[in-house]
C-alpha cells in the first residue's frame, strides 16, 4: 500500500497529444519521489486519454481521472483536488513540463518557511525564443500582490508556478468559466495564505500553444463574456474580502 504522498500534482488533460508524454515524463522525473500524479481527462477527442491510461499502467504514482463529459480546466482541477491525498498541490498544464527539481525546490521552501503558497518564476516558450519571467513577489504586500493579479499587470495570474498547501484550496471558489479562470483562483489562493515563499528561479516551463483555448480565436464572443463572469467574480469577492472594491 503506498504511503500518504506529500505532493499531488494534478494535470487537466485535453487534447494535448502532442505535448502529454513530455509533461507527464517531466513530473514521473522529479528528484523528490513522494508525489501522486493525478491526471483529469476531460474527454479529449484525440489520443491523450490513451496516454493517461498508458501511464498509470506503468506507474503507480499515476492516477487517472476520466470525466463523464467535458468540465474545462477549471472544474477539472478541482476534480483533481477533491481526489487527491497530499499535503501541497502543484497544478501543471498538460502541454507544458517542469524542471527535474520543481517539486523538490518547492516543498523545500514551504516547508522551511511555514509558507501555505511558494510561487516561482517560469520560462514562457514561444516557437522561436524562450522569456524569463520574473515574479519578485517579495518585494509586494499581500495586497499589492491581488491587485496586480486582478489586473496582471506583472506577475502571472496562473496557478502552475505555485505550490498550495491543500487547506488552502479547499476554502475557494472555482468557477465554470475557462478563460481567466487561474486569475481568480489565484486571487483567492494569495488572499487566504497567511504566508507566501517565493523561488527567484524559473521551475516551470510554459508553452505557448496556438491550439490551446485561451489562444483560440474561434471563440473571441465566448472568451469576452467568460473574462466579463471572472471580473464580476473578482470584484465581489473583493468587496466582500476588503470592502469598497477592494481598496
């Protein structure tokens, strides 16, 4: 029987055949070994959820996940949460990987420190260049840090380069919406950490994927009405949170 792993990294899947076996690789690689990887299939129309399945045969560490129908990244991930047993968890895209120390570096940090959240930087990959971005979260206020969420004027609003003690996740609201979504989840994750570490390295690998649906311009009406649903989520839990909006 395995022990009660310390990580759950948790991987929504969608048709991400081309880039899976590297995520997934990325994650069963890591230097620190006490993890769960839970993949949530949300009913890919091509190869990834025989992949999955592929994985957790080979892999113990590997659980699959498959959604009766389609939820979105959103849902998927608090699927992901509610399935899972570790301590910290550390969301990834399923076309993106991490570095062979990410988990390592991470609950280090969190644990060393006390801290509910450890956020790191991360190499944005685009077709022809890699970019270093930067968080320097330490030098912020927590509020400074939501403010420049809610409007990502700086820091990245998504929830892969941060590792989350699960208590914390537990108190928030997931939306149904899937574009901008990791804005509010995020949001909420910095308003309910009482302690947030940060790694000035960059552990995880983002990539830039013209097929992904925040990049799908088939669906522009859809996305102006999902980001309108996420800031009027945004703004009441403001003003329930701060009072005034959030001032």
């Amino acid at each position: 029987m395995l022990e009660k792993p310390k990580i759950s990294v948790i991987v929504p899947v969608y048709n991400v055949e081309n880039y899976l076996n590297n995520c997934i690789d990325s994650i069963l690689s890591q230097t620190f070994t006490e993890f769960e990887c839970i993949l949530v299939e949300d009913c890919s129309t091509d190869n990834s959820s025989k992949i999955c399945d592929e994985y957790s045969q080979k892999d113990r560490r590997v659980k699959v996940i498959h959604n009766v129908k389609n939820l979105g990244s959103s849902i998927s991930r608090k699927t992901g949460l509610d399935n899972c047993d570790g301590e910290y968890i550390q969301y990834i895209d399923g076309d993106d990987w991490i570095e062979k120390d990410m988990l390592e570096k991470m609950r280090a940090k969190a644990v060393s420190g006390g801290f509910d959240m450890v956020i790191c930087d991360y190499f944005y990959e685009k077709p022809d260049n890699r970019i270093y971005e930067r968080q320097e979260i330490d030098k912020m206020k927590k509020l400074e840090i939501i403010k420049d969420i809610a409007v990502m004027k700086k820091l990245a609003c998504a929830v892969w380069n941060k590792m989350v003690r699960r208590e914390i996740l537990l108190k928030i609201q997931f939306p149904n919406q899937n574009y901008a979504e990791d804005r509010f989840i995020s949001l909420q994750t910095i308003y309910y950490s009482q302690k947030t570490g940060y790694i000035e390295e960059a552990l995880y690998h983002y990539r830039y994927n013209i097929n992904s649906i925040t990049l799908d311009v088939n669906n522009n009406d859809r996305r102006i009405i999902e980001f309108y649903d996420i800031y009027v989520l945004i703004i009441n839990f403001l003003k329930e949170t701060y009072g005034g909006g959030g001032g």
